[in-house]
C-alpha cells in the first residue's frame, strides 16, 4: 500500500529523536501561527475567534512573542481589539460598584471559545494519527516506526480512541510497548549507574533516559 503525504512525513520524522507526532504537530501550529500574525491578521474571523477564546492559551501566546518574528505590531491589532472588547463586556466596576457588576464582570472573563491553535493542533494530531495508523499497513513503515522513538503517551492515547482498524492498533500498541520497556530498562540502568559503587561504569544509552522518559510520557515540550 503506497504512502499518503503525511505518512511519508512521519516516516522522515522517525528518524528523529522525540515523539514524531507531536514534531509535525509543533512544526504545524509554528507555521499556523505564523501565517495567522503575518496574512490573517487584519481577516475578521481571526479577531472573532481571538476575542471568543479570550486570547490564545498561554502556550500559544507566548509562542507567538517569543517565536515568531516581528509578531508586535500583530500582536498590537489583535489585542487591542481582544482587550477593548473584555473592558465592553465587563462594565465599568467602580469601587463601590453592586455584587450585580461583580459578577457581570466575572462572567465576561470567561472564554466563549476555544484558543484557535489549539483548534488547529487537534486537527493536525488527528490527520497524523488516522496517517499513522493507515501507514502501519506498510511493512518499510512499520520497519521505521519500530527504529523510531515512538509517540508520547497522549498520543498513543488518541490513537487507541481512533476509529482506525484494530490490527493497525494492535501493532502501534506493541512496537510501542517495546519501546516503553526498553525506556524502563534503562532508566533502571541509569539508576544502578549513580549508584556509587558502579559510578566508574560509563554511561551508554542509558544516559539520555531521564529525557527521554520526559518526552515520552509528557509529549514534546509545548506541545500544549
Ligand atoms: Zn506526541
Ligand atoms: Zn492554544
């Protein structure tokens, strides 16, 4: 069975340290949000969908101030909308404003929406996944994936709730059960290593453990 565009992806990625999943993922919502800072930044339904969540989660927003480049007058249009409407919706509180204004206030802080890149991020982790179960029907594939780092945890998680085929779940769950089970080896390994009586012992791949089991059981760092 030939490779879609996305499994082909996710077979480059594998060679990758880290969950491939949440690489692509990352490497996606980077890319969303930067087009959304540089070409959709004045489109009403950006200030729509930025107003409605608030803002974007804290993840993404300071994935936007820190990441994308020359993102402050964007940052500028979209807030300033976003924070102009927040003052709208609570009402002017004054100091001895009623308990009636209090909670007026309290209600408008809350989202009406989601954040968008989170939106977009759980489109692309499904796109990616349905890709990944379909892709463990091709022997190379499934050759590479069992070379690879594996998913993180809630991406294994996602994939097992798939409506992908039970034989593709079966073999993701078991290559990433071997992968799991050598993580734990050498996170034992490691750990015997630090014992002093063996710290003589030089470190092998057992040395990169701790990470690795961050990133496996955490996912990619903000990822979310
Ligand atoms: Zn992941
Ligand atoms: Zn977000």
């Amino acid at each position: 069975m030939p490779l879609s565009s996305r499994a082909n992806e996710l077979l480059q990625a594998f060679d990758q340290p880290g969950c491939s999943v949440c690489r692509l993922t990352a490497g996606s919502v980077h890319n969303y949000l930067g087009s959304l800072m540089y070409e959709y930044v004045n489109e009403p339904p950006t200030h729509m969908a930025v107003r409605a969540a608030r803002g974007f989660c804290p993840t993404h927003a300071w994935h936007i101030q820190e990441q994308i480049n020359a993102s402050g007058l964007g940052i500028a249009v979209l807030y300033e909308g976003l924070v102009r409407n927040l003052l709208k919706d609570m009402g002017e509180v004054k100091p001895d404003s009623g308990r009636r204004q209090i909670v007026q206030a309290a209600g408008a802080l809350k989202a009406n929406g989601p954040c968008p890149a989170c939106t977009h991020r759980t489109i692309v982790e499904e796109h990616l996944i349905r890709n990944l179960l379909e892709g463990l029907e091709n022997a190379e594939f499934v050759e590479a994936f069992r070379r690879s780092s594996g998913i993180c945890l809630e991406h294994l998680r996602q994939a097992l709730n798939n409506n992908g085929s039970s034989s593709s779940k079966a073999l993701l769950t078991s290559i990433q059960q071997d992968i799991w089970a050598q993580l734990q080896r050498d996170l034992a390994e490691y750990i015997r290593k630090n014992d002093y009586r063996f710290a003589s012992e030089p470190m092998g791949d057992e040395g990169t453990s701790p990470r690795r089991a961050i990133e496996q059981m955490a996912g990619a760092k903000d990822i979310r």
